[in-house]
C-alpha cells in the first residue's frame, strides 16, 4: 500500500497564512481529505477552497472542486470536532515549534512540519518533548509527504508523483523531486516519497523511514537522497547492511562543498571532517547501495539496483 | 553569526561566566589607555594584545607588513620596567597591527585586515584546558566536550588520542547536571577551589548555549590560575542566524566587514550564495539541488563559481538580483540555470533571467534547463526574448553543455 498517509488521513492545516492557504488549496485540488484548520483569531469562520481538479492526484473525482474548511482556535478543539488524524504545520517559525507541540498534546499520531528556519534549540526541545509520546514528527524544513493518488501533504508538484513499488526518502525538497520524475519515467513509480526535511535536528531520520518501507508489502525498493552534515547517511547504511532485505539506490549531494560553510539548509555543513560526501557514499556503497554519480543517475540507480537484487 | 573574541567575553562576563578582564582599542592610544587600569587590577604587570578577527589561529599568525609581529602577543616588558615600560610596548605594537593585514592558517593567503585590538589582563596559568558546547545531531542535543588538551586544535586532539575527548550530552529539560560537571571536573584532574569553580564555569556555559541560541561555543584554552580560578582565556562563538530574533543585543554585534559582500547582498534578497572559486555560475532552486548541481559541474569537468540557492519563495526580483551578483564575478566564463519547479515557478525564473540580462547584458554562454511547475510558460519566456540561450534536457547534459561553451 503505502506509509504514514493514505486516503484515510484526515489532515488539520496549522497555519493559514498565505503559503498556508496556497499549500491548502493545492492539496485539495490534489484530492487530500482537508477537514480543518487552525489559525489563532480564525476560530469558528470557515476558508472556501474551490478550483480546477488536479487529476493527476485521487481518481474518480468531479473536474471541479468546491470544499469549506473549518477553522478552529486550537488543535484540541478541531481534533475533537473533525476527528483529524493528521496535521501539517505552515506556522511561521518563531511559533513553529509550539504549533508541533500542540499537535502533539492533541494526540495526534502525524505531524508534518514545512516550515523553514526553525531555531535548532526549539528543535532541541520539541525532540525531547516528543520522546514521551506517541506523536510522529516528519521533517522540519521538509516538502512533505505524499502517497500518490491518494494523499498530498505538503509543497511537492503533484502530477510528478506516479503510483508504483518504490520509496523514496530525502533531506532535500528539489531533489526528491528529481528522483520522483524519473522514478516516473523509468515506470517504477513511488508508494510513498517523504522529505525528512534539511535541520540538523528533525524529527524523523533515514533509520525510521527505512523501517517503515521495511515493513511496507508494496514498497519493493528504495531510494534514499542524502547531503553533506551529520552522520544520519553512515546510521542508515549501517542499518541496510543488517536489517533492509530490499533493494536501495541513493545518491548523495556536496561533493563540492567547501568545509565550514553551511550549504543553504542548516544541517548542511561539513565540520571538524565529519558529514563530507565521500564518507556517506563510501557506507552506502559498503551496504549494497547503487550510489548515482549524479542526479540525472538516481532512475537508472534504481532500476539497477532492482536488476540485481532479482539477479541474486 | 559568528562573533569577536571581545564580544563573547563580554556577553558571557554578563552570565556570571569568568573571563579575564580587557579593554577595546581601535586606535593605538585606545590601546595604551587600557594598559594602567588592567595592571591596577590584576595584580600582574603582564598585559595580552589580541588582534579581532573572525578567524582562528592566530597567535600563530603574521602581519603581511610587519612579519615579526604576531596575533597575538604577551607583554611582559612591565615586570622589569613597569607600568610605563609596559604601555610603550603596547603602543609599538599597537601601531604595526591596527590597520595592517593578518594573516592565519584560517584567514586563507589574502589575510584579514585588524580594526580592533583586545588589550587584556595576563594570568598565572597553572593549567590549559579544551571546553566546547556544540550540538549533537545524532541525539538532538547540546554536547559538552572536554579536553586536557587546552590550546590543541580539537580536531588533532581527536585523531590523535580521542580517548582524551570527555563528553556529557545535556538533556533540555534538565540542563548539565551537577553529576555531569562533577564527572568532567573529574576527568580534567580539577581539585578543591579549582574543582569548585570548573563545575559553576561549565553550569553556566551549558545554560549559556541553550538560552542564548550559540550554534558553536569553543573555550581553548580554558584556563586554571595558579590561584584556583576557571577561566576562559579564549572564547570562539557562533549563533543560530534563525534564533536572532530573540536576541537583539547579539544581532548587533554582526560585523559586516568580516562578510564577503556579495554573500551579504544576496542574503538581503533572501538568496542563500557562497562564493568560490570555479567559472562556471549557478543558479539553482533548493539547497539540496544546488550542491548537487555543483558536483555535477565537477563531475563533467568544470568548476562551480558559486553556491546559489534562490528558494522556494523567490519573486522575479530575486532572480534578477541573483543574475546580476553571478554575473558580476569576473571569473564566471558561463551560467548554468538549473530549476526544478515546485514552488517555484518556472516562468518567475524565465522573466527573472530574462530582465537581468536586459539590465546588464550577457557576455558569457548562458544554459538553462527548466522542468515543474510552469515549465512550458518559463520556455516559451526564453524562446521569446531572443535571447542566446542552449536549452538542456537533464541536469547533466546542461552541466556537460555550460562547461563545454565556457571552455
């Protein structure tokens, strides 16, 4: 099938400034299952989102769509009132990390932070916060999360995105959707693709997702995009090597990056010699990961890597 | 944001954390001025003069004008001839370092010019020791290192005996426990006063990081007095850029002449751009995307001039702006634009190329590959201006088709 959304989620948006209401509007037109909305000061009006259909997302749908979202004050309310298992965070990031948190304490069992520019000690906090619940936080600083044709969430184009056997996990927004294109092309297509977001602190790393599509019947491989920073890529090789009986293609970027400098996202900065490219490519590689040498690769790494786990 | 050694000191003064005293000086005399008052108080006659850079190494640094003169210098002409004989020395060097270029492992050959002096007080060093709060992102938490190995580079220390490197993660909802320092006054081989006075420095060092949003705190050499004090006698620093706007005291203390210049002007665009040295310019949307088209330049054998983010939210301002700070390196020999549409639109892109080239020209071969979101609208864009642009199909066959016309 899928993981972590699928036509059953019943996503909360918090936050409906104006990305947050383009996003929103996007994702309906996508057909994700919106049923509410938090912004402070909007509770109890209602958001009125109607459009062109994009049919490239949920079949079977009506060529228009026309859908009125409630707005609440808070989570708990809107949680209690729509019974929203989901929720996606546009909140701007000086309040971003308490708008995770209140999702959290809703109990809600997704949350998937969009947001850019997140302090990293919020993200301390809220890591630690999340320890003792059940509550799985997907990025910040993330596209998002999407199981085509049946649940967008998120910034991702949509009509990239086709129904298949592969998973595809990413730190980088542009180059997940580099890799779903050609997934696409290639005729693989993707059970779910999920941006664990470019912080140095986030709330999912490769390990978890990896466990997830492990566990996935119709995922019947992977692709993994990592970049320079950290040793999150050297953990999830370590982790294919023992556990992944599946197929994994990867591709990994900053080969060129000069140390000490961060490369756009916060955690991608090579420091004291830890988190180069060469480093994570050479423990991908030592697991039996087809590493693409460019982007333009990662379709042809996958199907590679599918040719020779049926060739074993 | 990284920050002057006089600076951190002074903030961290602020927090109840030991530091030796010391005085600015942008002029010579500023200099001389401060000798008198820091040998009143410190009971030594011994004076530091410390050149302010954002670079390290410098006491092993050279003046490019003055090549017997180093970074960082002790004055201990006072012990034999006073306080006057103290302030003359000061003056002397004072003069050669203010204005002239330093040069340090860090600073790269071209070296950085040194506005500013920290004239501090000497100290009866009995001990020098490493301490650093850094975060840990294979925990998500601040880490407090220890070292015995004061005035090392960290990273030697850590090839070379890492069994020497102490660490406590600190849990965020209970800050370093008084156990954790106990542990790391331990393992340095602190006793009695010293013992004492390394567990409140390390307490309030680690309170300092998670409240005051450092991304890097690094004391080397931490320093134990003959006397039993703790105390930093260097202090590097680096803050969360995100988390600056619950700080404006330290968002002050930005000191823009230490920043490449066109890094800054791009940032006021909300572009994110690193300046290097290749010739091949790249504008590109996403972070990940960007390095990667780096690499790919590289890989079919060019070099990346820049590092260019433009973002997800960009207006064809932006783009504009961005074109025009690539085209401005005098080593750029061709662009590669490499956009894959999400947010972004392509047809921003196209009218953002297409308005710059038409303020400032294009005297370099120009590539441009487009796909997402608007990809059509953004060709047609291009296709319509006239414009010498080579269309690429893949990222690859455009990084093969820019560094082919730049040749």
């Amino acid at each position: 099938m899928s993981v972590l959304v699928g036509s059953d989620t019943r996503l909360l948006v918090q936050g409906l400034g104006s990305a947050g209401r383009f996003h929103t509007d996007k994702a309906i037109a996508y057909g994700t299952n919106v049923v509410a909305g938090v912004h402070p000061g909007k509770g109890g009006s209602s958001l009125r989102f109607e459009g062109e259909t994009d049919h490239s997302g949920v079949p079977g749908r009506d060529d228009r769509y026309d859908v009125e979202v409630p707005m609440f004050e808070t989570v708990r309310e809107a949680v209690a009132r729509t019974g929203a298992n989901a929720s996606v965070v546009y909140v701007p990031p000086f309040a971003a990390a308490d708008a995770i948190l209140e999702a959290a304490d809703a109990g809600l069992e997704l949350v998937v932070a969009i947001t850019e520019g997140i302090p990293v000690q919020d993200m301390v906090i809220v890591k630690r916060a999340l320890q003792c619940g059940g509550t799985r936080l997907i990025g910040p600083n993330c596209p998002g999360v999407i199981t085509p044709h049946a649940c967008k969430i998120g910034i991702m184009p949509g009509y990239i995105h086709e129904g298949g056997r592969i998973g595809v996990v990413s730190r980088s927004g542009t180059l997940t959707y580099e890799a779903v294109k050609q997934l696409s092309d290639v005729g693989l297509g993707q059970t779910t693709a999920i941006g664990i977001g470019g912080d140095p602190v986030n709330g999912t790393n490769f390990v978890d997702v990896l466990k997830l599509f492990a566990a996935d019947e119709s995922t019947e491989g992977v692709i993994m995009i990592g970049e320079i920073g950290g040793t999150a890529e050297e953990d999830a090789a370590a982790w294919i090597a023992e556990h992944l009986g599946k197929p994994v293609a990867g591709f990994i970027a900053g080969t060129t990056a000069p140390p000490g400098k961060r490369m756009g996202h916060a955690g991608a900065i090579v420091s004291g010699g830890l988190g180069t490219a060469d480093a994570k490519i050479a423990a991908l590689e030592g697991a039996g990961v087809v590493v693409a040498s460019t982007p333009s690769d990662m379709g042809s790494a996958m199907v590679e890597a599918m040719r020779r786990a049926s060739a074993a | 944001m990284k920050i002057h050694e006089y600076q951190a000191k002074r903030l961290m003064a602020q927090r109840g954390i030991a530091v030796p005293a010391g005085r600015v000086a942008t002029t010579p005399d500023e200099a001389v001025a401060a000798v008198r008052p820091l040998i009143e108080a410190g009971g030594t006659p011994v004076v530091v003069v410390k050149s302010q850079i954002h670079a390290g190494g410098r006491g092993k640094g050279r003046f490019v004008e003055h090549g017997e003169v180093a970074g960082v210098n002790v004055v201990t002409d006072g012990l034999a001839g006073g306080p006057a004989a103290a302030e003359a020395k000061v003056r002397e060097l004072a003069e050669k370092m203010l204005g002239s270029t330093l040069v340090t492992v860090q600073t790269g050959p071209e070296g950085k010019t040194v506005q500013r002096l920290y004239v501090e007080q000497g100290v009866r060093i009995a001990r020098e020791l490493y301490l650093s709060v850094v975060l840990d992102r294979a925990t998500g938490r601040n880490l407090l290192m220890a070292s015995t190995e004061g005035g090392t580079e960290i990273e030697e220390v850590a090839a070379e005996t890492p069994e020497k490197i102490l660490r406590e993660t600190i849990d965020p909802a209970v800050g370093l426990a008084d156990y954790q320092a106990r542990r790391l006054a331990l393992g340095l081989g602190l006793s009695g006063d010293a013992a004492k006075n390394g567990v409140a420095f390390m307490k309030a060092l680690a309170r300092f990081a998670a409240e005051m949003d450092t991304d890097l705190i690094e004391i080397n050499p931490l320093v134990v007095t003959e006397e039993g004090g703790v105390m930093a006698l260097d202090g590097k620093m680096g803050f969360d850029d995100n988390a600056l706007f619950r700080h404006p005291d330290v968002a002050e203390l930005r000191d823009e002449s230490e920043e490449d210049p066109a890094e800054l002007e791009a940032s006021a665009y909300g572009l994110s751009f690193i300046k290097l040295e290749g010739s091949i310019g790249c504008l590109v949307n996403g972070a990940g995307l960007a390095m990667a088209t780096m690499d790919t330049i590289k890989q079919v054998g060019g070099e990346p001039a820049n590092f260019l983010d433009v973002g997800g939210g960009a207006t064809t301002e932006n783009v504009t702006a961005a074109f025009k700070i690539i085209t401005r390196d005098p080593n750029v020999k061709g662009i590669f634009v490499n956009i894959f549409g999400g947010i972004m639109k392509c047809d921003t892109i196209a009218e953002g190329v297409v308005e710059a080239v038409k303020q400032v020209g294009l005297e370099v071969p120009l590539v441009v590959r487009l796909e997402g979101t608007n990809v059509e609208l953004g060709k047609r864009i291009i296709d319509a201006s006239g414009l010498d642009v080579v269309n690429a199909s893949d990222m690859k066959d455009g990084a093969a088709k820019i560094v082919e016309a730049a040749r």
